[in-house]
C-alpha cells in the first residue's frame, strides 16, 4: 500500500524525502566519483532509482550547497536539494518534481532490502 502524499506542501514533503534518501544512501550506498561534482559522493541505485549523496572534500564549508541530494527516477531528476551544514542549515530546494516516486521512495527505504535481493 502506497502512502499518500498528494495533500502534503513540499515543505511538509522536504524533510521525510531527504530522510528517507539518506537512508538509503546509509544502507546500500557505495562510494564513488562523479564528474563535475567536487568532494565525496555516494550513490545508491535500485531501479527506477538514483540518489546521490554530495559532501564537501574538506572541513571547511566554504561554498553554498556543500551537501546535498539528488535523486533520479527512470534517468529523470525529480529532487535536488542543497545544505551547509550537517543539521540542515540553510537549506535549499534547488528542484522537486511531485509523482509516485515519492511514496515509493518511503516505501523504499521503509523496506529491509532495498528493493534488491543482493543489497547488505
């Protein structure tokens, strides 16, 4: 069963997408290096999902956005979101698209497997 999240503002829908995201990126992620992306980042990909999980190379939080988490659904980004901090300062809704992808993201990361059988 689907959770319902059409009658939620995106404000209301910021925080559980990002958990549930990070969450994910917890259990199944694996680091790697993408391009044009500068410091660590994380990627977690079950289909139809990516995420990745964006953090600063150094200790210094020099830039805006230092954090953040994209996440893509059928190679289509549906969220971008940006911080500076670890406790969600000055966050930033770079993009939010609404669709099924967000239920099924809690879903997701709700699950003990991650949608796949050989996840850790």
């Amino acid at each position: 069963m689907q959770t319902d999240t059409n009658h939620k503002s995106r404000l209301e829908l910021l925080a559980p997408i990002n958990d549930a995201a990070l969450i994910c990126i917890e259990r199944w992620g694996a680091e790697t290096t993408a391009r044009n992306t500068p410091g660590k980042v994380k990627m977690f990909t079950s289909e139809p999902f990516l995420i990745c999980y964006r953090t600063p190379s150094s200790g210094i939080l020099a830039e805006s956005n230092s954090f953040g988490i994209d996440i893509w659904v059928n190679k289509k980004k549906v969220f971008s979101a940006g911080w500076n901090s670890h406790t969600l300062k000055d966050y930033e809704l770079i993009s939010f698209r609404r669709g099924p992808w967000i239920p099924a993201l809690l879903k997701l990361a709700a699950s003990h497997d991650g949608g796949q059988a050989d996840c850790p």
